[in-house]
C-alpha cells in the first residue's frame, strides 16, 4: 500500500511525485491514458519518423525550471528540442508571426519597432535567469528584486501600446510577447 497516491502522470504529476519519493514517501502514480506524459508526450501522428507534440507544444520554461533542473533528465532519455521558431500564429490574409529565439534576430523583423522591442525585451532577456529563479519558485522574498521590479513594469502595459509597425501586434494570441515577426505562410 502507497503513504501518496498520485492522479496523472503529467509534468506536474510526476514532479509531485518525485518530490514525495524523494522525501521518503511510497508513491504509486496513476494514469488512465495508454502512455505517461500527459500533455508533455509525443508520438509519430502523422508519417512514420515524425515525431509530433501530442498535447502542448511549447515549453518556455520547463529548461529553466527550479524543480526541472534537479530531475537527470538526460540520464532518463529526455531531449529538449528547441526550433529555430518557437511558434507560429497563422493570420487571415496568409501571413504568420513568428517567435524567433533571440532578441537582436527579432527586432531586425520589425522595422519601426525594433528599438522599442529591444528595449523592452532586451533586459529581461538579460534577466532570463534571476527572473526564473524568482517566478518559478515557491513563495518567497525575491532573490533578485531589481530584475523582478524591472520585469514587473514592463509587463504592466498593453502590447497595443507597444507596437507601432505592425496591426498583428495590437490584437491575438502574439499580442502577449511581442517577439513576433509577419511572415508568409505557405498554403
């Protein structure tokens, strides 16, 4: 008989679980799917070869995870993937955003706005790790208050009031980042 029982064998199931084991409870892990993971796993869905996102597929912060980061998941057959884009967002008129994965390559996409871009994005940027260790963290007083203070005023404003260039900023799914580049999509 298991001290914990754990429903689901997502990511935060299975850190909830790592996390008691750890502390020397007996966990049993239950999952009604065929394959653990949840929204994390994937699978060839479409051609053999083609390994696909079954649920999600981006995961920001999980590399930087506090919890992640103590997890051998190397050692368990775990690879991150990252692309070149980390998303698109598809628009009507045939045209996409793309989020690219560094500031400077982003802010040469957005012509009129890629000063304001890269003094907005630039410092938390530059900030990425202290933030994350910060926000992804149990409750507590920051580590690392000026970064967080800095990140904090900048994600005050509306991304309307960002861009000036370009009218897929003000509205969407890529109106919450603006690191978004207008690009052709292929049909």
């Amino acid at each position: 008989m298991s001290d914990a029982i754990v429903v689901g064998s997502g990511p935060n199931g299975l850190a909830a679980a790592i996390a008691l084991a750890r502390a020397g409870v007996s966990v049993r892990v239950l999952e009604a799917g065929e394959t653990v993971g949840g929204g994390t796993r994937s699978a060839e869905l479409t051609l053999p070869g083609f390994v696909h996102d079954v649920c999600s597929a981006i995961h920001p912060l999980a590399l930087v995870s506090p919890f992640f980061r103590t997890v051998p998941l190397a050692a368990r057959g775990v690879e991150w993937i990252e692309p070149p884009a980390a998303l698109a967002h598809p628009f009507d008129d045939g045209t996409a955003a793309l989020l690219e994965r560094s500031v400077e390559a982003t802010g040469e996409t957005l012509g009129e706005d890629d000063a304001r871009y890269r003094r907005l994005v630039g410092p938390i940027a530059r900030d990425a790790d202290a933030l994350a260790d910060d926000l992804l963290a149990p409750l507590h007083l920051p580590r690392h208050p000026l970064a967080l203070a800095r990140f904090g005023a900048a994600a005050s404003f509306p991304a309307a009031r960002r861009s000036r260039g370009s009218p897929s900023a003000a509205s969407g799914p890529v109106a919450s980042s603006p690191a978004w580049r207008r690009t052709r999509c292929c049909r």
